[in-house]
C-alpha cells in the first residue's frame, strides 16, 4: 500500500499521479477512470464502510494491485471518486452563474435555476445517479472526510450565488441568505437522493415529475421561500 | 441466533418479546432500553454496516447472548432502535396536529411549526442527537429496510398535515402540496443532521442559531414556499 497520495485539488482537477518507466501500467487513463467508475457504483450502493478494495477491483476487472497503485487507501479512493465528479459540479456551476451575472439583467430564479441544473443532470445517467446516492450518503456523514470533501467541492460555488443573490436581495442579511440557502441545499439533496420518494410519501397519489419540472417547483417554492 | 422475532408495528409500540419463566433475564426492560440506546450511539455513529452485535453488547455491558436474546439479528436491532423514537416523533406529531386543528382556527404557519418542532426538541439530548444523526443516514440509505422504516414513521404523520394544508389552501392540487411538503422535509432533515453546516457553508461568517430561531426560519421560508 502507498501511503503518500497525491491530494488533487479541485482547482486542478486533471492532475494525476504520474509515474513514468517501466513501473506504470498500460492503458493508464482507462484503467483509472474504470476503478473510478466501479468504485462510484461500489459507495453509493453499499457505503463507505461496506465497500471493499478487492470487489472493486474485481468489478472493475483489475488487479488489486493496480487498484492500491493508483489510489493507495480506501479513503483516498472515496476522496478522488468524490472529487472527480463533484469538481465538475462545481465548475458547471460556476460557469452557469458567470453567464447569468455576465447578461447585467438576471433575477433570483435564474440563480437558483443555474444552482440545481447540473446536479439534476446527473439523473440521467446511471453513473451520474450513482453519484447523487454517494453524495446524500456523503451528506448523512458528520465525519472529517466528510466535511473535508463538502468544503472542497460546495464552498466556492455557495458563496459566489449566495453573493449574486445578496446583489438582488440587498436588504437580506447575509446570515438570513445562507440560512435559506442551506434550505435550498436540503431540498434538492433530499428530492435527489431518491427518485421515489414523492411517490413514497404521498403513499402512491404523487410521483416525481420530470427533471425540468421538478427543478421549476423547487425554483418557485425557494425563490418565495428568498424574498419572504 | 433466533430468526424468528416479534415485528413490533408503531400502532402498538409498547408490545415486546414475552418470554415468562427460567429463560428470562433479570432487568428485562432496564436492559433492553440499554441496548437500544447503545445501539442507536452505535449506528449513529458507524453506520449500520460498520456497527457490530459485539461491540453493542460490550458497550452496553451486557453478554452478545443477550443482545441476541432481545433482538436476534442486526437488521431486526436497528429496526427497533429506529422505530422506538421515530414512534415517539410520529405521535408527537399526531398530538400536535390534533391539538392545532381541534382549536378550529389556524393557520399554515401553525401547521408547519407543529411539523417540526418534535425533531428540534430531539436536539436537547446527546441520546436523540444520535437519533438524528442515525435519521439523517437512513434518508440517505435506499435500500428495501430504509423504504420499509420510513414508511412506518413518516406515512400517516405526512398524509395529515398535508390533509391539514388542503383545508387552507384549497386552490392548491394534492400533487402540489405533497411536492412542497417533500421540500419541507428535506429541510429540516438536512439543517437537523449537523449543527455546523450552516457555519461550514458560510465559511464560518454564520452559525446555528438556537432552535427556537431555526424552527421560525423555516417556518417562514417554507409557507412563503407553500403559499406561492
């Protein structure tokens, strides 16, 4: 097992550790996102804890071997699935809110609506699905890599919408704005984190609409949730 | 192990496992409440695929054929654990609701307060903070023992309060106030499952404030969200 890892950062998120010569194995890049992938099904569906390195690695059709080459522990697996995905929410998100803002005319349900898009875009694949199961499980975490991953990935979008929200809300306090955007947090983690969940609670009555319209309920209920 | 266990339904909470006679333990309740809120530290804690029967049983002092005695296996363990309070949370709220509509005159802001104020109050005690914690996971958890769980807690308390909302809100559908109660829930489950997200978020510029304040933050937010 390695146990020095590179720690890549969000804001450079195509670093990867290199290791020329005879030593690296071949087809590099695949085999990596591959034991990424398999190891995103492997969290979400079972957990951090139940998740194993040598499933995963025989999953992903792979030696265990080249599964601790490439990621060391079990946590720095967890940390690079997380931030692969997460790093390119966070910069979808970032670019969403610079073209809004870019346009000098914009209004709080164009924020809030660039804020859920990318993650509602996730639904439509089963990876991406699997990502947002990994990412409430993540949310239900109270523990320090958890908090650790939560800050890198949701700081800086947070606080730039929170920012262009205070711009048209100018006689909000900052406390209230990040009180109600913690709601909207909540909202769109739990409407996520499972697609029957409407259904479930309204005991078969309701089901989830389609993406573009459950993102526009959110927008609506939030946004009067914003101004109230 | 024994497979075959009592399946206690929250209709009737107070049912246990009888057994009269040579092969009862002394301390019968004392030692089963023991167990549970050990084991509800445990799972809050760990997880319930990282939480073991042996370590519950050497935390809460007593022998593994104890724990097994009471509760057999770990899935029927943390079908109790969970069920215990969320009974509690489910009358309360019951309780609450009865006590609002049998006054005759009331509005949505009593109704969304009634709703929350059962979780808040769990906040006061270290023993339902890992409630709380252990809620927040099960949310996260989509597999068929969560389903079943949630279903038992949640179901009625749900369909009444938002059988309360129609009655004052008529011009609502039914489809449209379940979509905004969901939204309520993931609120309050999301600002419920850690006291420091609101200063992580904010990075440290806002923290919690007390209950009170919380509950009529979301109050407010959410009925602008349920009226718009």
């Amino acid at each position: 097992m390695r146990t020095q890892m590179s720690t890549d950062k969000l804001s450079n998120p195509s670093r990867r550790p290199k290791r020329n010569g005879p030593g690296r194995p071949e087809g590099h890049t695949e085999n990596r996102e591959k034991i990424l992938d398999t190891a995103e099904k492997s969290f979400a569906t079972h957990g951090y804890a139940a998740a194993s390195g040598r499933e995963i690695a025989s999953a992903a059709n792979v030696t265990q071997s080249m599964v601790n080459y490439y990621f060391g522990t079990k946590r720095q697996m967890f940390r690079e699935v997380y931030l692969r995905r997460g790093g390119r929410l966070a910069a979808e998100r970032m670019k969403l809110l610079d073209r809004i803002t870019s346009r000098g005319q914009f209004d709080i349900e164009d924020v809030v609506r660039a804020y859920l898009i990318p993650p509602f875009r996730l639904q439509a694949t089963a990876q991406g699905r699997y990502f947002l199961r990994l990412q409430a499980r993540l949310h239900a975490e109270p523990d320090e890599l958890a908090f650790e991953l939560r800050r890198e990935v949701y700081d800086r979008p947070v606080r730039a919408y929170v920012g262009a929200l205070q711009k048209l809300l100018p006689h909000k306090s900052e406390e209230t704005l990040y009180l109600r955007f913690a709601q909207l947090i909540g909202i769109y983690l739990y409407i996520l984190s499972d697609a029957h969940r409407i259904q479930e609670i309204s005991g078969g009555k309701c089901s989830m609409p389609p993406s573009d319209s459950m993102i526009e309920e959110i927008v609506v209920f939030t946004c009067a949730g914003l101004r109230s």
